[in-house]
C-alpha cells in the first residue's frame, strides 16, 4: 500500500487532479481562460492534499501548520498550471487512445504481482485505499499523459551547454591545498575570573540565551507490529492452506537469455533475417555492423523486464536457437535471437512455507492492529483517557515528564520514550491540555497516540539558576574574541611578507598542510567555516577563519589549486550532465505553462483563499 500512495502522492503532487473542473459555481478560488477552480472544489483537493502529505511525513498537518508553510499557495499554484495544460491541450485537439492510457499503467510497477506481471486485484485494492475509483485513476492518467505530451514537446533538451557543465563541474569538484597555523585556547591565554558585575552584564545582554524553553508533559500509547506479533501465531495447517490457494504466487517467472541485433531501417533489418534464414550466424552479422558479444547481449531476462512490447513478445514465442522476423523496439528495427530458455519453476511448499507464514503472520497482525486501533477510540470516545483504555485492553503507556521542542528533557538531554522515525512533539506543541488528538500512523502500519498532561510555559530564567551556563558561555566569548585577534595579528604580519614557518615557531605551534580541500566534503582537519573561506581565497594568498569551535582559529594560505578534468564520459561527468539538463528543462517547462497561463488568464480570489486556508466554510 505505502507503493501505491508514494507513486499516487507523487504523480498529483506534479499534475494533480483534474476532475474537479466542472462548470462554474457561485464561489471561485481561481479562474484560468474558461475554467474555474471553485471554493468547494478547491477545499476537497486542498484538504486531500494535506492528508497525502501528512501521511508521507508520518504526522497530520494542522490548518495552522499548512498556512505557515504556504502550503495554501502551493497547492493552488499547482492546480491553475494543471488546469491552464488541460484547457491547452483541448485547443490543441490532443488525444490519446484507451489501449495506450491502459498499457502505461500496466507498467506501473505497484501494480505488480509477485510474478512481475499487472495485477488487476492489486490495482484495484491499491488505488482504492488511496481513496481513488477506477474511472477516476483511469481519467486522471489520461491528463496526466496528455500533459506529458503537451509540455514534453516545449522543454526536451538533447543535452546541457558544456560552459555550464564545465562550471558546475569546476564548482563540485576543484580541489585546493593550504599550509595553515591552528590556534586553540592555549594561545587565547589565562582568562581572569569575572567579576560579578561582568557576570551580571553579560546575563542581561544575552538573556535570551539562557530562557527556559516551554515544556510538556506527554502521555503516549504504541501499537506497533512488533508489539503484535509477540502473541502471533501461524500453524503449519493454515501455512499449508494458504500455499494451496494461492500456488500461481510462488511461481518463479522463466527466463531467456536473449541477443539483440538494432537496425536503423525496417529493410535493413529484414535483409538481414533473409541472410541468417540462409545460413549466416547471427554473430556474424552483428560483427559486420561493428557489435562485439557483449554489445548485443541482453543476459537473462523475464518476460517482466522493461523491452520494447514487441520485441518482449517475440522473445518469448520463439523456441531456442531462433531468430525472430524485425520487430519494432525504441530505437530501430530489432532481431531477436533466443540462446537459452529457463522455464516457469514451481517453489515447493517446504520453500515457501518461511515466506508464507510471514505473510499470514503481517495480514493478521494488520488485521489485530486495526481491532485495537478500533477499541482504543471507542474507549477514548466514552471519555476514557490513555492510561485507562491502556489498563482496560492490556497494554502499556509510555510517560515523558518534561519535553521541549526539540526533543530535550530539563537537564539538556534527549527526552527518553518518543517514537523513532515520526514527528509526535510538533503535534503534541500545537494542542492543549484535555483536547483529544487524532492518532499518528507509523510508517511500519501501527499507530501512537498521545495526551498533553502538563504545560510549563516558557518563562525568563534568573541569574541564579543559570549562573554556572552564564560563566561558561562568557568564559568562551572571550577566548574566541582573543583567538581572533590573535589570528588578525599573525594574518597582517603574513601579509606584509613573515613567513608561516617563523610565525609558527615563534608561537610554539607548527606548520600544518590540507590537500585535496572541495567545497561541500567534510574534512577531519579543516571546519566548514574555514574551507568556505579557503574557496573564496585567491592562490598565494591568505585569511584567517573559525575552526571545529568558536575556540579554535585557522590562520591559512591556499598554495595550490587544482581544476577537475571535464572528461565527457565517466560516470560523475555524465550524472552532471542529466541533472543540469533535467534542471534547464524544468526552467523551460515553467516559463511554459507561466505563459500559457497568461494567454488564458489567470485571476484568483485571494479573499476565498484566505478563508479556505483559515479553516471558514462559511460560503
């Protein structure tokens, strides 16, 4: 399922969903040529949209949350460039017929079955879970093509300008190598005691520093799979049971180990089947042509693998040895020839019987889950709190005392008890105490929910609770200002002609090298504040920057630097390439569908936004 929503969350987030353009109503959020967004219409996507996202972060988003984000924005943003496409392409007259709308989802891998190949009860079940019916995923596709088509003949670039490569590459990959001095909190000297007035000033300049955040106290209930499947048992009869049922799944495709011969023309091809047809070996034409073994292997493939539709069809009906008549694939006119074939093997009961009963064990486990998940709210919504309904079903709270924000407890450390891998605390810090909340689905299918039982407000912390903190923060301001005063007095001597060696010495320091420095790669020696400013640094020259600390200074000079090689065809130079060019087509794309929505016309009802995104229905 979590496939499905991925792809289906993915594919709207670029396209949306167009159904919802029908006539106009008596309240519009937008009007694009003749199409209109209205507020009901806009509501229904916007609110699906945020449930989508939601569930890809593993939190519901709030009202709040989402008009922060400017998620209001985004999404209708999105709508008006897939309207202004839509209302496009219907004057353009494009189509696209039902057999090619239904192969290209076939070929959408969550679809799948387990022996690789479209699954219509798996098709159905997926996009039904994520809300859709048939004709309305089969009707969206179709846009979504259809749009495919139209922005696809404005933004197809062949390949990024080499100035742009060669520049971007020189940015990633430059390398730079610098002698440098470190200066650490030896060479800031003796720091004097402060005095308590100098405490007392410093604590009122920078109080801010030392607020108390605003704590929470949380009470949490997990149900997870694993807390499941400690009481889940599958039995070697109901193992058996479900193998026979359902034998085609553990069927292991065949394979045939396949050459491929391409032509550029139709004639040439087949003149070439007329030479094999009378005794010429296939290897031999493919050596005319300049192909070695390699080039016209295809190894072992399924009958799943991603061929050309007729190329896959004449693969799989030839017997060994043959080679098939010219059949169309993606880029020319092919030859087939079949070397091996490994027929469609059965697994065996004994084989299967681990995967089975860790399929049965995650069915009913989901299946026991959504029982709990449903006796859990019936008892919240009899007014039970999470404590009670845990000790009435059997199950367990976790209790955190103190949490900010961030996730730390009241001396500083990580709050123990919060759930890896989803975000409860931003949930727990946008509600109050006594109001019910909504469970957070996890992302492995179980579910937490959680009770603010305290709310510490934040507050303003005085000198005496924090005197020690005081005292250690101003104790390091004053290193870190001697250190960089120190390091702008040995910069000017360097500068004026003195050697690193005799600064070096004269400090009781030495003189340190960095080779191979590049922007945006972590270096043991060399803090990002420092090799920032080493690339912006001309050779020969020198500056000085902040080291792994505030406490820590670097005194350097850039004494080589080394330009990459723009190698057109290894693997970093042509990764380079595509992402530029991606990124050149997608800047093209939007100035395309900017103009399209300028042709049409485009006006939006900011006040009905507005009212969408502050949660009023009152239309």
């Amino acid at each position: 399922m979590g496939a499905v929503v991925g792809f289906l969350i993915i594919s709207f987030a670029i396209w949306g969903i167009g159904d919802i353009f029908r006539g106009f109503g008596r309240s519009t959020v937008a009007k694009i040529g003749g199409t209109e967004i209205g507020f009901e219409q806009f509501r229904q996507i916007y609110n699906e949209r945020l449930q989508q996202i939601g569930a890809q972060m593993g939190r519901p988003i709030s009202s709040d949350q989402a008009r922060a984000l400017g998620l209001d924005r985004q999404i209708l943003g999105q709508l008006i460039s897939e309207a202004a496409l839509d209302e496009r392409a219907r004057q353009l007259g494009l189509g696209i017929a039902d057999s090619e709308v239904a192969r290209q989802i076939q070929e959408i891998p969550a679809f799948r079955g387990p022996g690789g190949r479209f699954d219509h009860r798996i098709f159905e079940q997926r996009i039904r879970s994520a809300g859709y019916t048939e004709p309305r995923f089969v009707a969206e596709q179709r846009r979504v093509m259809l749009r495919n088509q139209l922005t696809q003949s404005v933004s197809g670039i062949p390949e990024a300008p080499k100035t742009i490569v060669s520049a971007l590459n020189r940015f990633q990959n430059e390398k730079r190598n610098i002698e440098y001095i470190a200066l650490g909190r030896a060479q800031a000297g003796d720091v004097p005691a402060p005095t308590p007035e100098e405490i007392a000033s410093y604590f009122d300049t920078h109080k801010a520093l030392f607020r108390a955040p605003e704590y929470r106290k949380l009470v949490l209930l997990q149900l997870t799979p694993g807390d499941v499947a400690k009481w889940m048992q599958v039995s070697d009869a109901d193992t058996k049971r479900y193998y026979e049922e359902r034998q085609s799944r553990y069927v292991n495709p065949g394979r045939r180990h396949l050459q491929q011969i391409i032509f550029p023309a139709q004639e040439e091809a087949k003149a070439a089947k007329e030479r094999i047809d009378s005794g010429v070996p296939f290897q031999t034409i493919a050596s005319e042509r300049g192909l070695s073994d390699k080039d016209i292997d295809l190894g072992l493939v399924a009958k799943s693998a991603a061929l050309a539709p007729a190329v896959q069809e004449a693969a799989f009906a030839l017997p060994e040895e043959a080679v098939s008549a010219p059949v169309q694939s993606r880029t020319g006119f092919a030859l087939v020839r079949v070397l091996k074939i490994e027929p469609d093997r059965v697994r065996s009961f004994e084989e299967a019987s681990a995967e089975i009963k860790q399929d049965l064990a995650r069915e009913r486990t989901r299946s026991e889950i959504n029982e709990k998940h449903d006796k859990i709210e019936d008892e919240r919504a009899a007014g039970q709190t999470l404590t009670e309904v845990a000790q009435k079903l059997g199950l367990s709270t976790t209790a955190i005392d103190t949490v900010d924000r961030s996730g730390r407890d009241a001396s500083g450390a990580p709050a123990i008890g919060l759930p890896p891998g989803v975000d409860v605390l931003a949930s727990a810090f946008s509600t109050d105490v006594g109001v019910e909340t909504d469970p957070i689905r996890l992302a492995d299918g179980g579910y937490v929910w959680f009770e603010v039982a305290g709310i510490a407000p934040a507050r303003e912390r005085n000198l005496d609770e924090v005197r020690d903190q005081v005292e250690t923060r101003w104790r390091e301001d004053q290193i870190a200002a001697r250190l960089k005063a120190k390091a702008g007095e040995l910069l000017e001597k360097i500068r004026t002609g003195a050697s690193f060696m005799e600064l070096a010495a004269a400090e009781g320091l030495k003189v340190e090298t960095a080779s191979d420095l590049q922007r945006n790669h972590p270096d043991e020696k060399i803090s990002p504040a420092a090799a920032n400013t080493v690339f912006r640094t001309a050779k020969g020259a020198a500056d000085t920057a902040e080291g792994q600390s505030p406490a820590e200074r670097v005194v350097f000079r850039v004494i080589e630097i080394t330009a990459p090689p723009l190698a057109p065809n290894t693997p970093e130079i042509k990764q380079l390439q595509e992402t530029l060019r991606t990124s050149l087509e997608r800047d093209l794309l939007g100035q395309y569908v900017a103009q399209v929505e300028r042709d049409l016309g485009t006006t939006i009802n900011q006040d009905a936004l507005r009212r969408l995104a502050g949660g009023q229905t009152d239309y």
